[in-house]
C-alpha cells in the first residue's frame, strides 16, 4: 500500500458493547486525509462511543482502526502518547480547566504535552485567541467567566493550538443560539482548512452538517447505513438518511421505549 | 444477564437463588477489589517515571499541608488539653498524679494524633479531592487531558499522591507538639503542676519509637486518603449526583480503612 493511497482514518468490523447493550455493531469507516468527515445519527446510536474508540479512550470489544494505515487498537501506552500528539479535540461541553486561564488552556498541549516554553507557548496562544474572533484581554480571564459562545470558541482554539493532523469535533454547536452556532462551523471551517487538517465530526445539526462536511455518513443501531458527499445527501436514495434529514418522527427509525 | 437472571428465577429454586445473589456478590466484588489494586498500581508506578509535574506537586503541597493545618493544630491542641483533664480525674484515685504527663505524650504521638489528623484530612482533604476530579470527569476535562497528550496519572493523581504521603507526617509532627503543649497547659495553669516536673516527666517517658511509629502511620494514613480520593474521583458517576456520591465514598471509605490500617500498624509495632 503505498503511503498516498491509505487513508487517514480508517474503521472496520468496530464493535463495542455494555453488558447487553451492544452500542456498535460493526462500524466500518473511511476518512481520506485533509477532508472533513460528518457523522449523523440519533442520540444514543453510539456516535460518541465510536469516538471515543478512536481516541483510544475505549477499547473496542473486536474489529481494526487504522490512522495511516497504522493500526492503534492495542498499542502500547508510550505510542498510545505519541499518537496523541496528531489528535485534537474539541469537546461538547468545552471541557476547559477551570482551574486555568484561557491563555494556559490553549497553550495547554503545548506547555505540558510538548514541553514549549512559557512564553514562546503564550504567544501562540494569544494569536489562536484572536483567530477564533476573541479579544486579547479574554486571554487573563478564567472559563467560568465567558459565555457558553465563547468557551466553544476558546475549546477550537485549544484544539487547533498545537496544529494536529486529526481534529474531532462533538456535538460542536450543541447548546448555542443559531447564530452562534453558524459562527461556530465557519470558524470550524476556517481553522480546519488552514491547518490541512483531517476532520472527522459527530452532530445531529443539520446545519453544521452542510457547512463543515465534505463527506457525511449515517449511523443508525450501531452500524453506518449510508455514507457519500455532502453534495449527494438529499439525494442519497436512503430512507434513513431522508427520516434523519427532514427530521420526520414516521420512518424506519423507531424511537425504542423502555 | 437479564435472561440469565429470570431464567434462576423461573427454577423457583430458593437454594439455586441463594447461591446466585453470593456468587454475584463475591463476583462484583473481586471486579472492585481487582479494578482498586490495579488503579493504585497505576497510581504508584505512574508517581515514579516522568514526565514530572513539579507545579502541581507544590500547589498539592500548599493546598493539602499547609491549609490543613489549622485543622489539625486545632485538633491536637483540644485532644491534649481533654487528655491531660480526664487522666488527671482518673488518677487522682490513686494518688498517681505524676503519670499525667506520661499519658499525654503517649497517646498523642502515638495514637491521637496520628489518627485524629488522619480524619480530619479524610473529610478535608479527602472530599475535596473526589469532588476535583469527579467534577472533571464529568466535564469531560480528564477526557481532554488524554487528548492534549497528558497523562492524566501523571498530572492529576501522582501530585496528590505525592504531597499527601509526604506532608501528613510534617503535619503529625507539628500536631503532636501542640497536643503535648495542650496538654502542658491544661496542667499548668489549671491542675497546679510545676512546669519543670511535667517537662521532665514527658522527657522520661517518650522515645523515639512512640514518635516516630506515629509518623509511619500518618504516612500511610496520607496515602490511604488521597488514593481513596483520586480512586473515587476517577471513577464518579454521571452528574451532581455521581459526584456527591464519589465524595461521599472517598471520605467513608478512607475513614474506615485508616482505623483498619492503624490496628494493624500498631501490631506490628508495639506486639
């Protein structure tokens, strides 16, 4: 395989279950490098264990992940630190140290993962802040004292700081006005392009859906049912897909009720 | 399991059930048990390989020793005064006025201090603790460690581990000075002893082993409490609640195994 052709990411036969609960039952997945890939589907479909797979903060119960045709399940804790070092994250709820002011928390990667130095670290920090549409004097501030918008703002910022070849974004415009929100995907756009990074995402937005993706696919019970282009999404001939994106409580997806 | 419940349900056999709900039991528990010891293994060898954080060893440093003090001076000093009081009343009966001061110092380095400041620090320190980490478990915040390339053993856990063992022995040491002093005091001033007898009755009567022998258990003690903390913290379930209950946890859970742990240290001290 030559190294062009492997893809950035790439999921097989993933599953993964909770006692009797079976959350992924073979997630097959392709991510090509510097592409943004969008994962849709219901709450509770498994979209943030699949993730959280990757991220090695789970350990599939069976199939392959490969970053660079590399496989990851199983590595050992000292690759497990390096591979980290490609990852960038930015979390559904921020996930910011509030023990910590903005700049520390941007410059977190780069201060105690990569040992940069202080200074050198803060400037870098400063220069992100500015670039997700913050002012400067934010950078003293600690988390608790921003809005919901900006901690967002501050999380892509963290997430980009150390330039990573893998950005993940869950739920990225969850709990934000639509406003917000569309500033949010732009932003997400913006940095992702400028530092040809692979996106791999999970949301139920459709709105973030059309703005961030260049490839969408569907997960349903645990398994993808569709995957294509963000260009081929209303016409994806998949009755899921058409449920999921007009947002119709009659469909083949049946809300389970206890 | 749920099938694999109502099908012993379905036998109606009242011995098959019996042995069921112990074999469950004793099951969950070797899970706990084995999931405890290989989280304090990772505790323990992740304190010792860098990469180190020396920042936040001195904020647990600050944060865990130096702002429990008070509460454990506190302590030492009531606990001496209370000590030299009730021993005098006893024996007084028997005219053995002069083993009051023995008593104070004896209990103090040995027992009392050692023990009493290990629980004051359990709800302190302990809670405090499980409450941190659980709050940032919940928010994802030691999911984003992981993600930033910090190992979370290294930056959250070995700091509290760390500062907790070694600052609960200075804290010991400092609280059974002002608990002999409590007791020095109680005497002087309101039991009529002559300063120079009670001093050089305290003198006679302590060695190096009595003190010493409490430090080793405040050591302990120290570790037993931030483990307990950082386990519970770790672990907490979802929301405010799962955070209250790992607080909760830590602070019964390290209660109990510092009396444990004492009992135990003390047989092989002094037996």
């Amino acid at each position: 395989m030559s190294k062009q052709a492997a893809p950035k990411i790439e999921l097989s036969g993933i599953k993964k279950s909770f006692g009797n609960n079976h959350v992924l039952n073979g997630v097959d997945l392709v991510v090509p490098e510097g592409k943004s890939m969008v994962i849709i589907g219901g709450s509770g479909t498994g979209k943030s264990v699949m993730l959280k797979c990757i991220l090695g903060l789970l350990d599939p119960d069976a199939g392959s992940i490969k970053i660079d045709g590399n496989e990851i399940v199983g590595l050992s804790p000292q690759d497990r630190d390096e591979l980290m070092r490609k990852f960038g994250m930015l979390f559904q709820g921020g996930a910011l140290f509030d023990s910590l002011k903005i700049w520390e928390n941007v410059a977190f990667g780069l201060i105690q993962g990569r040992s940069m130095d202080r200074v050198e670290a803060r400037e870098i920090a400063i220069k992100k802040i500015k670039a997700v549409g913050l002012r400067e004097d934010v950078a003293n501030l600690h988390p608790a004292e921003l809005s919901g918008g900006m901690q967002k703002r501050v999380g892509l910022a963290r997430a980009v700081a150390a330039s990573p070849e893998i950005i993940f974004f869950d739920e990225p415009t969850t709990g934000l006005d639509p406003i917000m929100a569309d500033v949010i995907n732009k932003l997400i756009v913006e940095q992702v392009r400028e530092i040809g990074a692979t996106g791999l995402s999970i949301t139920h937005d459709m709105g973030s859906v059309r703005t961030i993706a260049d490839y969408v696919a569907m997960i349903h019970d645990g398994k993808i049912v569709w995957t294509g282009p963000v260009e081929e999404l209303d016409n994806s001939g998949n009755e899921y897909v058409e449920q999921f994106i007009h947002g119709r409580a009659e469909g083949p997806i049946t809300r389970r009720v206890a | 399991m749920d099938a694999h419940t109502k099908d012993i349900e379905n036998l109606h056999n009242p011995v098959l059930k019996l042995c069921h709900g112990v074999g469950h039991a004793l099951l969950s528990f070797f899970q706990k048990a084995g999931q405890l010891f290989f989280f304090i293994g990772r505790a323990i060898y992740h304190s010792f390989t860098p990469p180190f954080f020396p920042a936040q060893l001195w904020r647990q440093l600050v944060d865990i020793g130096y702002y429990s003090l008070p509460v454990v001076g506190m302590t030492a000093l009531f606990t001496g005064m209370v000590l030299a009081l009730q021993s005098y009343t006893g024996f007084t009966r028997f005219n053995a006025e002069s083993a009051v001061a023995g008593v104070v110092v004896l209990s103090v380095t040995r027992e009392l201090a050692p023990v009493l400041a290990g629980l004051m620090v359990a709800g302190r320190v302990g809670a405090s603790i499980a409450a941190e980490i659980g709050t940032m478990r919940v928010t994802e915040q030691i999911d984003a460690l992981t993600t930033l390339s910090v190992n979370p053993f290294k930056y959250l856990i070995a700091p509290r581990l760390i500062a907790a063992t070694l600052t609960l022995p200075i804290l010991v040491f400092i609280g059974d000075i002002i608990g002999v002093y409590g007791g020095y005091i109680v005497s002087i001033y309101n039991l009529g002893f002559s300063p120079g007898s009670y001093l050089s009755q305290t003198w006679d009567v302590v060695e190096n082993m009595d003190v010493i022998s409490g430090l080793i258990k405040a050591g302990v003690f120290g570790f037993i409490v931030a483990m307990m903390g950082c386990y519970h913290g770790f672990n907490s379930g979802r929301g405010a609640q799962g955070v209250g209950a790992a607080t909760t946890n830590a602070v019964v859970s390290s209660s109990i195994l510092i009396l444990i742990f004492n009992y135990l240290l003390t047989q092989v001290f002094f037996s």
